[in-house]
C-alpha cells in the first residue's frame, strides 16, 4: 500500500520530521511514501497554516536525505497547494521551481474564510452550510480546470465538523466529478475524516461510488500529521474501495501518473 499524503512538522501544526514518518511507514509496509506538505505562501495570513518559505530547503533536503537512507522504501516530493484565485501566479510558479512528483490541489478557503480550520468553523452558520458547499465545489471545478494540479485533495471537506447540506447536492457533486475525470485528476482517497468528529472519509462512500462510474483514479492517503497516523485506516480504506469496484490505484513520479493494482 501507498500512503501519498503526509505532513511533517514543518507545517507548524504536524508533530515528526521527514525520517520518524519514513521508518514509520516502512514498519507498517508502505511501498510508496509521498510528502504532501502545505505551500509556503507569503503573505497570506494563516501563521500556523503552512511551512515557511524558508523552510522549504530544509523539506527538500531532508526528503533527499531519506531517500539515499532509506532505499527500502519509494519517497515522494509532493505538495498540498491551496487553490486561492488571488495567488494562483505564485502558486503556478513555485509550482514549477521544483521537482515534484505530484500536487495535491486542496481547496480550503472560501475567499479569505479558512473554513476547514477549527478557529472559525462558527462561520459556517453565519455563511449559510448550503452556500459553504455549494462554493466550495464550485472553486474544486475552478481549481481542477486551472491545469496546476494532479489530485484534488479531501473532496467533501465542508462536511469536517459534522454539517450537513440542508439541499440536495448530486448535481453539484456529479458537475464537479465531470470536470474532474475531464481534466484528468485523481481524487485523494483521504482517511483524516475518520479521525474526526464526522467519522467518514473524504470523500464518502456515495461520491467513491460516483467516483468509480465516472471512472475517475483515486489515490489513499492519511493526511498525517503525526508519524503514528501514516497509513491511518488503510486495510479498512482499501477494503471500501475495492467493495465499490476500484480495483486499481495510481502512482505518479515527475508529475507522470501510472495505474497499479490495488492491494495491501
Ligand atoms: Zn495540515
Ligand atoms: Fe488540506
Ligand atoms: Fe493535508
Ligand atoms: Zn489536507
């Protein structure tokens, strides 16, 4: 199994450094371990939320490190890069100054609301949770159309601190998984819902389900953030997976995607 979706300390809200998540995934058997660490974005007000810029060399070097330490196992350079219309040039470039293996594309923001940060979940009711969802896949479509990313990270995520659209979201989601497989995007199969309140995946099982009729890939991760997390939930997960149908998965090096079988 693959867990390609991995925090460290750095992010200044995630315990461990790049070598405690690495020997933890190869105790737990991870073939394939991929650093998803949040983009540096300077300026941009969420002090906790991110890695500093100049943090960013010590990331790389460390990853490079545990590569030539650890040949037992495949490290990936990845990145968890927000969509923010008001940044997407940066991001584009800091995107293209180095050599990544994939970008998760996550949408956590809904203008300069970080509604899936705990801080200010009360805003939810004051914005309208039918609204909060209805944005929000509308900026997934925008962000899966901007070319920038290769897997759209935590689909579903409004639903974190367990509410629930009061209308009926199927063509909201279906448009967006449309725009998704056409773009030709994965999905984040991501398993840190279960550690939280609402108790389900990111996405649920209904969006797996249309997932897997649009034919889109999906790829596990745990969106650790403490070394004891990698590979979070995983037998479950792939279990779920193959039960909807998915009977592959995919790996990705140098922004290159290739389809493997799905196993443990
Ligand atoms: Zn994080
Ligand atoms: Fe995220
Ligand atoms: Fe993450
Ligand atoms: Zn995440």
């Amino acid at each position: 199994m693959n867990d390609y979706h991995v925090h460290t300390r750095l992010c200044k809200h995630g315990e461990g450094d790049v070598y405690q998540y690495v020997e933890f995934a190869i105790d737990k058997g991870i073939k394939e371990l991929g650093f998803a660490e949040h983009i540096p974005i300077p300026g941009l007000d969420d002090p906790d939320g991110r890695m500093d810029s100049k943090d960013f060399a010590v990331y790389i070097n460390d990853i490079e490190n545990a590569r030539r330490q650890y040949p037992e196992i495949k490290i990936l350079l990845g990145l968890e890069a927000d969509y923010l219309p008001g940044y997407m040039e940066y991001i584009a470039s800091f995107i293209k100054q180095y050599p990544f293996d994939y970008i998760i594309g996550s949408v956590h923001f809904i203008g300069d609301w970080d509604f899936s940060n705990p801080l200010y979940k009360e805003h939810y009711e004051t914005f309208g949770v039918d609204r909060t969802f209805c944005e929000y896949y509308q900026l997934v479509r925008e962000a899966a159309m901007t070319g920038l990313y290769d897997i759209i990270g935590h689909l579903d995520i409004p639903k974190r601190y367990g509410h629930k659209a009061g209308i009926d979201l199927t063509g909201e989601i279906d448009d967006t998984l449309q725009v998704i497989k056409r773009c030709g995007l994965a999905l984040d199969v991501n398993t840190s819902g279960l550690r939280r309140q609402v108790q389900e995946l990111y996405p649920s099982q209904t969006i797996l389900g249309r997932a897997f009729a649009f034919d889109i890939p999906v790829v596990p991760g745990s969106d650790a953030h403490k070394p004891d997390e990698v590979a979070y939930a995983f037998p479950e997960t792939y279990a779920l997976l193959q039960k909807i149908g998915y009977h592959e998965t995919c790996v990705y090096e140098h922004r290159v995607r290739k389809t493997i079988p799905l196993y443990l």
